[in-house]
C-alpha cells in the first residue's frame, strides 16, 4: 500500500474511490452528493459507511461516505471512522482512493496525515498461519490524502510506526515453539542488519558470568536457552540514549506455580514487552530519527521441571540484591530487575520498561489504559502526554513507600510478590529497587498488548505510545 498527497477536489480524483467524511454539522458543498445522503437517510455516527456509485459530478466510480459522530470532530471518532473506511475498501476490492482533509479537533493536519497512515496500514494487518506463504490480503494499493500542505514527512512516519506495530503484532501472533528466544534474538539480528544497529546477544555463560541469577532463576527449568539482547541505534552522536526494556518471556507456563490449563495458551504473549521495544525500535530506525534509542530484551521461558525454580528459593540479583521466590508466576519482574541493572553500563538519558506484568493491571484498568508508574513524574506526564496524542493512552498508578513495604520478606532482601493487594503495584515497586540509579517509569500492559475472544490477536501497543515518545524527544 503505497500513500501519497494530492491537492485536488474530491470531484476531480481520477481513481476508483474517494472517500468523503460526515458528520452531524457537515454542510457538503456538492448538491448531488448531499442529495443521495438525504435520500438514504444516513445518518452520520461515527463509523458508519454509506457507500455509492456514479455520483454526478465525480469522476471516481465509488464514493464512500463515512460517519464522524457529532461535530466538532474527535480524534477518536475520526480513527473509528479510518477503521470503518479500511473494512469498506477491502469489502468492495477498491484499488486507488483518495481521502477528503477534513479538520480534528486539537488535530493538526500533520497529526492526520501521521495518523491516518498508520492507523490504515495497521488496518489491513493479517496474521500469518504457520507454513503459509506471507501474502498482503488488502486489496487497495494505493491512498491519496487530501492535503494543501507538503506533509510527506508525515505520511512517511506514520507508515514507519504501522511497520512497527506490524513486527510487534507477528511476533506477538506468532505460537511458543516458534517464537522461542532464540527466535527473538534472529529477529533482533535481522533488525541489525536492515537499519545498521549495532547488536549483541549475551548467552547464559555470559550473564552467568555478570551474577544474574535473578534472570537465570527463570530459564532453569526450560531446555531454551535465555538470551539477552541489545540493540542501538545512533541518531544523535554522543548524546544520552533513551533506554527501552522489553520483557520476553516467550511462553509463561507459571512454572511450579502452575497456571491453571484454560487460557493458558495465551501466555504466547508473555513477550508482547519485547516485541513491543523491537517494533519501536524498527519505526524510529526507519524514521531516522536525530535520536539515540537502545533497547534491552530479556528473554526466557517458564517451565516447570525437576530443575525449576521453587517457591522458596532464595537468589541474587546482578545488583547483589537478594529475592525470595515466593510464587514462580511472578517470573516477569525476575528477569527485569537484571535488566534494569545492566541498562546501567548504556549512562541513559531515561529507561522504560514495557511489560505484560500483572493481572492486577486488568482487573484496575481493563483493556483500555495501560498502566505506568514512575521515579519521575515528568517521564510519567511525558509518557500520558504522548499516548494521549498517539489514542495509545496510559494511566498512573501510585508508586508510594506504603507499597513497598509489601516485599518485606524474612529471609532475602525482598519477595518477589506482595500479597493479593494492589498487585501491580507492588510489581512497580519491586522493579523501582533496580532503577534508582536513573530516571525510569514502567508500563504494564497486560490488558493493552492483545485482545482474546473471537477476534484473538496481538494489539500493537504500546508502539504508538513509544514512537510518539521518542518523536517529542526530537
């Protein structure tokens, strides 16, 4: 799907479609058109399609007329309204369309022009079965955006962060067996290659050797090895990197603290934090953005086994820092806290960590907030700043000393779970011990990173929330 601007009247496009926007306020200037609207008494919730054919006065065959709720228009109701328009150009096998400019409310034309060409290109995302061959299911090959201004730059980034999502997404989509640790660091490599990164991949004798036996407590009872893998990108010369962390526990069988069987084979997506920082960092390469950006994946499998990690054990971190494992569920702030401490060796400017880490985060904010917790609130208000413009929307949650009396343990340093009481939480407060030394917030998203039921799949997020952050860093 290729996208470019045009400065033409809908009338005139010579393609196969053009796609007009309604709302309840909208007073179309084109007699004939306004006409069949009144006659098929549509009505313009957002969303809604009315589709059309040989309109007088229009040199497209198709003209698709889609709801924007009440005037003015939101952000919201205009992404609503890309989603419905994706679905009707795919129905009716449109090749070429254009798209009316219209005005968003608090919306510049620069954010439309970004937005639209992410949100239709991560529109037309289809999973790939194992064994089948790659294909692009969407028909349409090519969208002209209305625009009497040279935002190209634009349109261009907004396809950078829906290649992300992309990656994030079939990572995310793809079973255990396949996408392994192993797996992960491939595909980091892969990246290294594309965008010239700079790459490393530490193995088990290596973070051995560095004393992570928090991360390693994890791994035991899995015959796939764990993996620790950094890649960077240079943007900005000698200027501080901004640190993403990625958790990448490839499948999450719970360990000795068993998950019960349903829904288990969900817990594929227990890497959605890698998969997240990998597909941030392939939009901001491709973006070539004046930035430095590292991204940090640790990765490992859970599983039980006769060597597993039990409840009770006692390990030591790489910051010297010991940790009672009193549920080996509770695995994921296990293998960050290693990572927390060696994103010190990169001197960075901030560090987030992105991870699907509680249940507790659902049951607070279901599927529509990630949570973020934070050392500083100025990362914290930059980062819901950031999802607010980028509709991949963050809420905070306390990081309070109160909390963190919780992982009070009587023979380590801490526990690593707190009680049924504010489980995320307490899940912050464990990874803030490791991430003093810097400015670092966290994000649980646990309830953004995939949706299950009929329509099962990864989400995507929180890349646009990461992207954006990273572009008002520039």
């Amino acid at each position: 799907m290729e996208f470019s601007l045009i400065n033409q009247t809908i009338q005139h496009f010579d393609g196969d479609s053009v796609v007009v926007f309604s709302n309840t306020d909208t007073d179309l200037n084109d007699a004939a058109l306004r006409q069949l609207i009144e006659l098929n008494q549509f009505e313009s919730k957002a969303g809604k399609i009315l589709s059309l054919n040989l309109v007088e006065g229009f040199k497209a065959k198709h003209i698709i007329v889609v709801g924007l709720g009440d005037a003015p228009t939101t952000d919201k109701n205009y992404i609503k309204a890309l989603v419905a328009v994706s679905d009707a150009l795919a129905t009716v096998k449109i090749k070429s369309t254009m798209i009316q400019q219209i005005e968003i409310e608090g919306c510049d034309q620069q954010w439309m022009q970004r937005t639209t060409a992410r949100v239709m290109l991560n529109s037309t995302y289809q999973i790939q079965k194992v064994g089948a061959d790659q294909t692009d299911e969407s028909p349409v090959e090519s969208i002209a955006m209305q625009s009497d201004a040279d935002n190209a730059h634009e349109l261009a980034q907004g396809q950078a962060i829906a290649n992300g999502m992309a990656l994030t997404r079939h990572l995310g989509d793809l079973p255990s067996n396949v996408c392994t640790p192993t797996y992960l660091a491939d595909t980091a490599q892969v990246l290294a290659t594309e965008f010239d990164l700079d790459c490393e991949i530490l193995e088990e004798a290596d973070m051995s050797a560095l004393g992570m036996g928090s991360l390693l407590s994890v791994s035991k009872g899995s015959i796939e090895p764990p993996k620790l893998i950094s890649l960077s990108y240079v943007g900005n010369g000698d200027a501080k990197p901004i640190v993403l962390v990625g958790k990448g526990v490839t499948f999450d069988s719970g360990g000795i603290s068993l998950k019960p069987g349903a829904g288990m084979d969900e817990m594929k997506y227990d890497m959605c934090g890698a998969a997240s920082v990998l597909g941030t960092m392939r939009a901001v390469a491709e973006m070539k953005l004046k930035v430095n950006l590292t991204i940090v994946v640790p990765t490992v499998e859970n599983m039980p086994a006769h060597n597993a990690s039990k409840p009770g054990d006692v390990v030591t971190s790489m910051s010297g820092q010991t940790i009672e494992i009193l549920n080996t569920d509770a695995e994921g702030r296990l293998i960050l806290c290693d990572a927390l401490t060696y994103v010190e060796k990169f001197n960075p400017a901030v560090v987030i960590d992105t991870a699907t880490l509680t249940g507790a985060v659902i049951v607070a904010l279901g599927k529509h907030h990630c949570g973020v917790m934070a050392n500083d609130q100025d990362l914290a208000d930059d980062l819901i700043a950031a999802g607010k413009i980028a509709l991949d929307t963050a809420w905070q949650l306390p990081l309070d000393d109160e909390y963190d009396e919780l992982l009070k343990s009587n023979f380590a340093d801490m526990g690593n779970i707190g009680g049924r009481e504010a489980g995320t939480v307490t899940a912050a407060c464990f990874l803030a011990r490791y991430a003093k030394n810097y400015r670092w917030a966290h994000l649980d998203i646990a309830g953004t990173a995939w949706v299950s039921g009929a329509k099962k799949g990864a989400t995507g997020r929180p890349v646009p929330l990461l992207t954006q952050y990273v572009l008002d860093q520039v």
